[in-house]
C-alpha cells in the first residue's frame, strides 16, 4: 500500500509543480512575451527552422504561451493536453498488445 501512496504523491506534485516549471524553463530558454530573445537557445531552434516555424512545433506552442501572457495557466493547459494525449496513446497500444479491441 506504501508504495502506491508514494507513487500517487510523487505524481500529484508532478503534475502541481509542471506548470511553473515549463514557464520557467520557458522564459531561461528565451521565450518571451514580446518574442525570441536574441542569442538564446530559441533562437537556435528558431534558425534551425530557417526561421519559419509553422503551427504544432513546440517552437511556436511555447512562444505562443509566453506571447499570450498565459504563463503558469497556458503551461498547465499544454502539459493537460499533452498528458492526455500521451495517457491515451498509452493505453491504446497496451490495449493492442493484450489482444483488446475496441
């Protein structure tokens, strides 16, 4: 019973703490409201694109977030949709390596 304990803290505070930890990577990265700051690693990924990003890279989702001014609520929102995302497609293929069909 302890370990499960453990492991469901250890996810609640993952997922509580994901949102001010992606707004703060974020912004060291060089994601900013106003833009890519000059000489940081986004624009790095920025050139690498040849300075076109086109909608869905995780260039543009992450200037968007910072863009909008959604900060800690716009990382949240990205990490939920993503979680969930990557939850369904989990449980798709354990499904399928099981032999379940839906």
């Amino acid at each position: 019973m302890i370990p499960i304990v453990v492991e469901l803290t250890a996810r609640l505070i993952g997922v509580a703490a994901a949102p001010l930890v992606v707004t703060e990577v974020n912004g060291a990265l060089g994601f900013g409201a106003t833009g890519i700051t000059t000489g940081t690693a986004a624009e790095g990924v920025m050139d690498s694109y040849g300075g076109v990003v086109t909608i869905g890279f995780a260039c543009a989702i992450f200037q968007s977030v910072e863009a909008a001014g959604l900060g800690a609520s716009g990382a949240a929102l990205v990490v939920v949709v993503g979680g969930a995302t990557a939850g369904a497609a989990a449980v798709g293929v354990v499904g399928k390596c099981r032999g379940y069909t839906s």
